[in-house]
C-alpha cells in the first residue's frame, strides 16, 4: 500500500516539478521528428477513454458489478501508481478521477451484505465479485482507502466460498469469463490486499487460502483441458491470470510461486501467433487479437518482464498500439469493443515512465524477547527497484511503529535508473523490558521525486514474544473515537481510540494484552498498549501538515493484534474495527518563503543564494529551513520568528532547481523555488545548410543553423540578421544576400554567460549557364577515319567550374572560367547522334547535341552494258547500275582495259552510261572499269570482263 505520508525533507510538488523542468529541457536537446505514440502516450489515450466510456455506461444500464467496471477500476488505479494523470479531462466532461469516483462509489452501493455482487436475479456471484474485488483491491492499493470495509467483506465471502483451493466461473462467456483460474486470480488478489486491512489471525487466514489458490494453479500449470468452467491452462488469457493469482500469493514458502511465474512468462513468450505476427491470440497459432495480447502483456509486467529486454513484447506493444483507434479504444465496429479497450488499458498501464516497487528480502516479521533489560533490535533488507522506464530519484521514509520503539533507514534518498535496484535496511530499536505480545507495524514508503503520487512501499511487523496466536477466543474491536460524523483536522490533536472484548464479557484491559494499531488511509500512525490499564488503547495523532496529504474521505482502522495467555484455549484472536472519516487540512497558515533574486544564467561552480522565513499562524515559530538542491539538502539555522538565512551551494553544469523550503512548529511547511542555469562552456553550431563549397544558382539563400546551450543564445548571421534562441536550444533560418562569385557567410552564438561560437561557411554563386561551343557542324558528314574514330573540339566559357560529360563516353572537368576539352567520337556507319552536357558547379547545365553521319563504305556497281562475259561489236553504250547504301554516288567514269578513262552521266533510270567504239579494240577479250565515288570520298574500281568481234 503506498504512503499517505508525505516526506518532511522532501516536498511533494516542487521535486516533481523539477524533473519535469529537466526532462521537458533534454526533450528539446534531443528533439527529433513526428514519432509514434510512446507507450505512455497510448495508455493516456486509453484510460482518458476508457474513464468516460465505464461512467456512462454505469449511469445508462444502472450496473457496475463487472469486467467492464472491475477490471477499468484496476488500470485507472495502476496507472494513478505508474504517473499517469488522473486529473485529465475526458470525453464526458468530467475527469478521470471524478469518473473513477462515480465507478467505486456506486461499485459500493451494490454489494449484498454478504459481500458479494450479483446480476439481476442472483445470478453470476463469482464472477460479478471476482471483478468487483479486483478493481476495489486496485483502488485500496493506490487510489484511497474509504473502501476497504467493503474490499474485507468481498474476501470474507471468497473465503467461506472456496473449494479445493479455487473460485468456479459461472458466467461461462469467452473470453471475460472462460475458465476457472480468471475467477480466482481476481479473488486472490483481492484477498492479498484485503489482509493489510485485518489482525494479524485473520491475515493468517487469508494466506492459508491464498496458498491453496496458488497450489491448485501450480497443479493445473499443464492442464490443457478446454471448457468455459475447466481448470485448465490452455488459453494465452488463463495463463497470464495464473501469473496475476501468483504474484498476489507471494513467493511461497519455498519460492514455488516465483518459480510458476517465471515459467509461466516464458510460456507465454514463446507462444507465437498465425504466421509469427506480432502479440497473442486465444491459443498458440491463432490470429492475434486485442483482448489476449492486452492481458498477456499485463501479466508479463506482473512478472517483472520488459518489453525493452524481450522484442516479443516490444514488437507486440507496438502492434497493440497501431491498433488503437483516435479517441483512444479498440474494437470499433466489433459487437463488443468494451472488451479490448478495457484490457489494453489495462495491460499499458503497467507499463509507466515512473513506477516504483518496494519489497523485504526475507522475512517480513521478525519477534524480539521480552522481558530483557536491555533494548533490543531487528533489521530488514528492502529492496527498491524503479519499475519505471526514466531515471527516478525516491526519498525514503518511514511511518507508524509502537511509542517509544524507533525506526531509522541507512540511507534517505535515492537516484535508480530504468529496472535497477537498490538495497536499504531498516533497523527497529525497541526499548528494554518489554512485555510479551506487543505488535509494531511499520512501513517502508519510497516517493518518487519525478512523478507526483507515485509511490511503492512494503510493511514490516516486529513483535515481542510469543507471536499473536491465530487459534483462540474471538473479540471485537470497536473504535470509540473518532466517533461516527466526527472529523479529524491536520495540525491538531486528533484522539483515536479502540475498546476490545469478547463474547464472554473479558475486555482487554493492559498492559500485556495485547496491542492496537491505529492506521489512517492505510498508514499505520500509532499504537498503544494500554500501559495505563484503563482498558481503552488511546493514541494522539498529530498530523503535521508537512508529513500529510491525504484529505478528504479516508478510512480510519483500529487493529488489535491478540494475545497469548495461559492455557492457550484462553489466548484471545485479533479483530479490527474501522469508519470513514473526514480528514481536514490544517486551520493554520502556512509560512511565508522567499528566495532573494537569483540570476538566471551563470558560468561559476558555486553561488550564494539568501531567502526570507516568516510565520503567518499566529503563535507559529519557524522550526526549520533548509536549501534542497539535486536531492541534496542544506539546512540551515533560522530565527524563531523567520527573517533572513543564506547558504553557499555548489553547482552542476545545466540545470539548478533551487529550493528554500521553511517549516514551522505547526507543521506547517511552503517551499520557494527558483532555477539557476550554469553554462560553462560556449554555445554548440552548427550550420545545417548550406554546406561548405556548395554551389548556388541563386542570390539568395536560407542559412539554417542548429545551436545547443544551457542558456539563451543570441545568433547573429553576417552581423546583419539576429535572432534569440530559448534555453536549450533550437534551430533558426536566415535568408543571406549574396553575390556572384565566392560569398563567405559567418555566423556567430552568443550565450547568456557571454561565451561566443563562430562558424564560417563559403559558398560560390553562378546563375548563369555554362555557354558551349564545338567546331563540329550538325549533321556532318564523314568519310573513313582511322580506327573509325574521328576527333573533334568543345570549348567552353563559365564563371564557374565545370563538368563535360560526353554520352557517347568520357568525362572531362574545367576549371572555374572554363576552357577547351580534345574529345574524340568512335564511329559506326550511318547517323551518329551524341551529346555534350556541360554542368556548372552551381547546377545549371547546358547541353548541345550534334549528329555526325559516317560513311567508310565505296559504291556498289552492277554491269548491265556490256553483260559480264559478253561479246559485242560496234558502236556500244555502257551502262550500270551504282548505288551507295550510306551517302549517295558523286561521280562515275569508265576505262577499258585499265585506260580511255570517260566519265559516265546520270541517266533518269539511275543508271550510269558513256560510248564506247569497239571497232578500235582488237578482236578478242577485254575489260571494262567502273571507276565510283561517294559522298563521303570513298573511291573505288570495279572491272567487268567483255568480248569484241568486228571482224
């Protein structure tokens, strides 16, 4: 049960504060883009929705005592303990907390007398209670304790109930009630709760029945056996409960429990869903869905597993979270989306920023001797663990404990990162000769400085022998004072007080009669013993405004522990007696404090810091005063009737929260605080763009700039333009003018503390493109060239430095100003298309293209005149037909025999022709030669052989 105290040393709301100053400050150093919702961010979301949603649903159909009401009184009530806001306005106008009132009240106003909940014609009691006790064990452990009258009576009627160790389900409906072990995971943890509540006989009992609770879940640990009212273990959702019912029975007497657990969680880790997808279905294969993976995760933080260490749980979180939907639920458009928003609510909520578990390594009761004339003691080792994803830092304090017996810690404070742990031992001096059956409860509270309301903390009980018995007479405990529609006020004298009897008339008349503890919303405040034998236990609770926050409606408990006689048939058992009480703040005002004017920004190591301390109530000394800075405190020595105290304190680079806070003799405590940045080192810049060298084809451009400090910076660029940058940092953007050419722009941070950063950066503008040039004509024509490669030239004017880049191959760089680049162009006959793209280093291209046409191919003749092999005679007229594939024939002529060269004339049919006289050859054989060029200058000779015959 978390303290309702709160630390004299160590004011609630100004270390909250604190923190969220530091981390809203590395928030903003580390900022990044969007990113999906944390998973703090969802389960807000979730409860925001689900407070509402349980309300309104309660005040249509007039019925809480359900899953939908239970298990959402459960996640409002973890995630009040894990940091979350109950404070947040929802839907329904109202905020979560008002919703969660409206819940348990009426939660309240429905149980039988028996302590049970039923529907509408008796119907479905073990179901209705098993949710009902669950959330209002949730709402005791973390919320308030005005109803543990009605959490006790719901575990009295568990246990007259149970059968071979467990609860039957009767509201036989997957998946909110499948399976017996849901049923008595629920019960069991209300049980373990309700037993902070009761005498130590009666906690005996509730034990005795959560251990066969958790025996019948171990033996059932491998039933596969399936039925909505079977014992089996076979669903995701029945073992996560299991896990639930174990952690509440405790690590059992030879750590059997712990062990189940852990096999349990590695069960459910290794059970996988339809094709390995993300979180869990009903059964091991199956599609996931929202309701088995929500109360599987819950069950694996029950069981101390994180989903940073385990990508199962992480990937299965972030499955879970992509699912919800905008206003904060699951399920929209399904017939029963209550169902997953209800457990994924429930299941994120265990999962807070700031969390904190306390727990005794050992045994949490110890006994001391009476009798002994010397004083005694009894230490236990606690164990503080931050179940919390952010670095916390806890003030631990102790509460309660018999008048005269101390309690100290060895050590007050403590800074835990994410899933570590600490040890802290608490000693319990008792002073000599003691009488027998004296009972000393006292608790062990660990507040976290980051989150208000966080709180875990675990009880101890030191006894003088022999132990309170659990076999004997049964009594009745009755709280005579506050007496009923009677208040208690903080800063006063508040009389509780408790008579104890039993049937046969014998009053518990001390000393040696045992003892009763007074507790307070939960919080053990006194005991006495009734050393004055007036057979009335009295003690006088003195709140002090300081130490005490818990207003309003509170539960106030009169416990007598029982005491052993002789014979033992006459031992008489403990028994309680509580009311609900109003508990009002203090009628006094509080002091004044003030913190002399302190200086925002400074690069010294230390720094004297004064403050002024003055009683407001009258008859009010200051009783104290003392600087607080990073948990450290620095008392110092004020006046009775306050004025001026004054320290020097050591300072931190970055943030210094500085406190005065001044208490005075009523309690009555006000904390001033102010933060003092220490910058000790010049402003972090950088110039994000433009880059060093970068070109621009422009003459203008935005500077942007990233600059990191502890104090506000000024940054100034080119002295010209000025912008203020916040604590922390931030980024700016200046449009710079610029020139063309090369442009050197500077920029220049200035931190409050005057330390200065400067930064060049040099750019070249261009804005005009490259201007190109090449002797090589469009559509060139070219005859053969040597390798088929022909060379031509590119010239090139830019301010510039440039990049040819050829297509047909070959790249080539100039320097700024330009120049010329010997580029060669390998051929192939026909069109040659290329291009020559030159780029500036501003960017900007000009390109030119050019078609080259190649023709390393003569013509092609055909003899039609003389017929190849022919004879002829007289007066002939050759004739053929030339033709060129690539350009077209320039000219044509004919010889014969190798001499008489003729040229040859175009004839309209495309045939070449010119005369030749046979009669002046001799008789016989001869040759006749085509002699053809081309366009392009290609040349050649063809001869064809032909006859003459004249004679």
């Amino acid at each position: 049960m978390p303290s309702r105290v709160e630390s004299l040393s160590s004011p609630r709301a100004l270390p909250a504060r604190s923190a969220r100053f530091v981390a809203a400050l590395l928030t903003l150093l580390l900022a990044s883009s969007a990113h999906a919702a944390t998973n703090a961010e969802s389960a807000q979301r979730a409860i925001n929705f689900l407070s509402a949603d349980a309300a309104n649903w309660a005040a249509q159909f007039r019925c809480t005592s359900c899953h939908r009401h239970g298990a959402t009184m459960f996640a409002l009530s973890t995630a009040r303990a894990n940091g979350y806001d109950l404070d947040a306005l929802t839907y329904n106008g109202r905020t979560n907390r008002q919703n969660l009132e409206a819940i348990t009240a009426r939660m309240q106003s429905e149980q039988r007398l028996d302590g049970s909940w039923i529907h509408e014609g008796n119907w479905y009691p073990y179901a209705k209670t098993s949710y009902s006790a669950f959330g209002l064990a949730g709402y005791d452990a973390n919320v308030g304790t005005q109803y543990s009258d009605t959490l006790v009576r719901a575990a009295d009627w568990a246990l007259s109930t149970q059968v071979n160790g467990r609860w039957k389900e009767d509201f036989p409906f997957y998946p909110v009630g499948y399976g017996n072990v849901g049923t008595t995971a629920r019960l069991m943890t209300a049980i373990a709760q309700a037993k902070q509540r009761v005498d130590p006989a009666r906690a005996a009992q509730y034990q005795a029945s959560l251990d066969q609770a958790a025996a019948y879940i171990v033996a059932h640990m491998n039933d596969l056996t399936d039925g909505p009212i079977s014992d089996g273990q076979r669903y995701t959702h029945q073992m996560a409960w299991a896990i639930v019912g174990l952690k509440a029975a405790g690590p059992g007497a030879n750590g059997q429990n712990t062990a189940a657990i852990n096999t349990l969680a590695s069960k459910l880790l290794a059970t996988r869903a339809l094709g390995d997808a993300p979180g869990w279905g009903g059964l091991a294969g199956e599609a996931p869905d929202e309701y088995a993976t929500s109360i599987t995760l819950y069950a694996l933080c029950v069981a101390g597993r994180k989903p940073a260490a385990d990508g199962r749980m992480a990937g299965a979180l972030d499955w879970l979270k992509s699912r919800q939907g905008t206003n904060g639920s699951w399920g929209a458009g399904t017939r029963y989306p209550d169902i997953p928003t209800t457990f994924a609510a429930m299941g994120l909520a265990c999962f807070g920023d700031y969390s904190v578990g306390v727990s005794v390594s050992g045994a949490t009761r110890k006994p001391i001797e009476h009798d002994l004339p010397t004083t005694q003691t009894a230490s236990y080792v606690l164990t503080v663990r931050n179940n919390g994803y952010k670095t916390d830092e806890y003030t631990l304090n102790t509460q309660g404990g018999l008048a005269g017996w101390t309690s100290s810690l060895d050590r007050t404070t403590l800074e835990l990162g994410p899933d570590a742990t600490a040890t802290v031992t608490l000693t319990i001096t008792a002073p000599a000769e003691l009488e027998a059956s004296l009972t000393s409860d006292v608790m062990v509270v660990a507040e976290s400085n980051g989150a208000d309301a966080v709180k875990g903390s675990a009880r101890v009980t030191t006894y003088t022998t022999p132990p309170p018995p659990t076999e004997g007479v049964e009594t009745t405990t009755t709280l005579l004072t506050p007496a009923a529609g009677q208040s208690l006020t903080v800063a006063l004298d508040n009389k509780l007080s408790a008579r104890v009897v039993d049937g046969q008339g014998w009053r518990a008349r001390g000393p040696g009669m045992g003892v009763v503890t007074f507790t307070v919303a939960g919080v053990t405040v006194g005991a006495d013993n009734d050393a004055d034998g007036d057979g009335v236990y009295t003690v006088v609770w003195h709140p002090r405004t300081a130490t005490w926050s818990e207003l309003g409606t509170q539960d106030v408990r009169a416990v007598y522990s029982g005491v052993t006689l002789r014979p033992d048939l006459d031992n008489r058992l403990g028994s309680t007696d509580s009311r609900q009480v109003e508990v009002l703040p203090s009628p006094y005002s509080n002091p004044s404090v003030t913190l002399c004017g302190l200086p925002g920004f400074t690069e010294q190591p230390t720094l004297h810091v004064c403050g002024y301390t003055t009683t407001l109530a009258p008859g009010a000394n200051i009783e104290s005063a003392e600087f607080i800075l990073h948990g450290q405190r620095y008392p110092v020595v004020p006046s009775a009737n306050g004025g001026l105290v004054e320290t020097e304190l050591p300072l931190t680079d970055g943030a210094n929260v500085i406190q005065l806070v001044g208490i005075d003799t009523f309690g009555g405590i006000t904390t001033a605080e102010a933060t003092v940045m220490v910058d000790s080192t010049p402003p972090e810049l950088t110039i994000a763009s433009p880059s060093e060298g970068a070109g621009l084809a422009v003459y203008s451009v935005d500077v942007h700039v990233v600059v990191r400090d502890w104090s506000p910076v000024r940054v100034e660029t080119n002295l010209i333009n000025v912008t203020d940058v916040p604590a922390g940092g931030g980024t700016v953007t200046h449009t710079v003018w610029l020139t063309p050419g090369g442009n050197v722009i500077q920029v220049r941070a200035t931190d409050a503390v005057g330390h200065v950063t400067e930064k060049e950066v040099t750019v070249w503008v261009d804005a005009q493109a490259p201007f190109v040039g090449t002797g090589l004509p469009d559509g060139w024509l070219v005859g053969p060239q040597p390798g088929d490669t022909m060379g031509y030239s590119i010239g090139v004017y830019s301010a510039s430095a440039t990049r040819v880049t050829l297509s047909s191959g070959g790249t080539y760089t100039l320097p700024r100003g330009g120049g010329g680049v010997d580029a060669s162009l390998h051929l192939v006959p026909g069109t040659n298309t290329f291009t020559i793209d030159v780029t500036g280093e501003t960017g900007l291209t000009t390109s030119l293209t050019r078609t080259v046409r190649y023709d390393n191919s003569p013509p092609e003749a055909e003899m039609v005149v003389p017929v190849p092999g022919g004879t002829y005679s007289g007066l002939v007229t050759l004739t053929a037909r030339v033709t060129d594939s690539l350009t077209g024939v320039r000219s044509v002529a004919y010889t014969r025999d190798g001499s008489g060269i003729r040229g040859a004339t175009l004839q309209p049919d495309g045939t070449w022709t010119a005369d030749l006289d046979t009669r002046e050859l001799v008789d016989g054989a001869h040759t006749v030669e085509v002699w053809m060029t081309d366009d392009a200058g290609n040349f050649v000779i063809k001869s064809f052989p032909f006859s003459t015959k004249n004679r």
